[in-house]
C-alpha cells in the first residue's frame, strides 16, 4: 500500500523544486528515457526514509548546484510511485537490487554510475554530493569519459562499507 500523498508531498518537493521531473507512471518512465536517448539522465528513486531526508535529496541538491548538471533529471518516489519505480528498476537497472534511497546518472541510456542505499546511510551529505559531482563530472560533458571514470563511490576505507563488494554488475 502506497505512502498518503499528504505523507510525502513535502519529501517530494524537495527535489522538484530543483527542476527534477517526477515520474509517477510506467508511461512516464519511457517517455523520460526515450528523451535522454542519447544525452545524461539522473535518476533518483527518493524515500520516505532517515537516509533520504538527512544524506541524499540534500547531496542531490548540493551536486546539482555544484555541475556540471545531467542533461536530464528525474524521480521516482519508491513506496508511492509504485508502478514507477518497478518498472524503472526492471526496465532500466536489472541484476541492481532495489534499494532506496538511490541514485544512477545514464549516459546514452545506459548506467554508468550507481549510488546505492549503502553508498547513503551514516554519511554526510557533502560526501555523497561529492561522489555524484565526480560522476556529473566524467559522465556529463561532450567529451568520452575518462577512463578511470568511477561507476560507484568507492567506501573501501568507510567503516560503513563493511568490505562488501557492490552489488552493481552491470559495468565494469
């Protein structure tokens, strides 16, 4: 059963009002997607959450301010959106584990860069902004991509990493 809207207006706003576009429904998703073909897409699948609230709308906020910026931004509001958010994760991330909060920047419609729930919980928000800055900077100019880009913050010396490999497959 989805959140109330009541419940996560003031969670949604938060990024709309930095001119991310909300996808509420399948169609939504494909019509955002099939936009950014050939261009950068962020992704956010924002929560209801502690980590959402406190660690990545704010780093999004941070990183967006910061740029360079994605040629497009869009969100999907996991536990409300729900359609939308299956189906963006089974259309447009398969073999990635749902989580949420999350964050993946696409670059001619495939994923290049993933944040995921354990990249968020128990960090700051400049220290997300900052990995998703790195990426919006090797991913989102004219230019190919460096080819020590990153594909997810590394946390190997985060005592919240745990020495867990990513659960991100799907590129190298």
């Amino acid at each position: 059963m989805p959140y109330p809207k009541s419940m996560v207006e003031p969670m949604r706003t938060e990024l709309t009002r930095l001119g991310i576009d909300e996808l509420k429904s399948p169609n939504d998703v494909d019509a955002a997607f099939g936009a950014a073909e050939d261009e950068t897409l962020l992704l956010i699948i924002n929560s209801v959450c502690g980590c959402a609230a406190g660690g990545a709308r704010p780093a999004v906020a941070q990183a967006l301010e910061t740029g360079p910026t994605p040629d497009h931004a869009v969100t999907v509001f996991a536990g409300q959106d729900v359609a939308a958010t299956d189906y963006v994760r089974d259309t447009h991330l398969p073999g990635i584990p749902p989580s949420s909060p999350f964050m993946a920047l696409f670059r001619n419609g495939q994923p290049v860069y993933v944040i995921e729930r354990k990249h968020i919980e128990g960090r700051e928000p400049a220290a997300i902004s900052a990995d998703l800055v790195e990426a919006l900077q090797a991913y989102c100019t004219d230019e190919a991509p460096p080819s020590e880009a990153p594909s997810r913050p590394d946390l190997s010396s985060s005592p919240n990493a745990g020495g867990l490999p990513s659960t991100f497959q799907s590129i190298s």
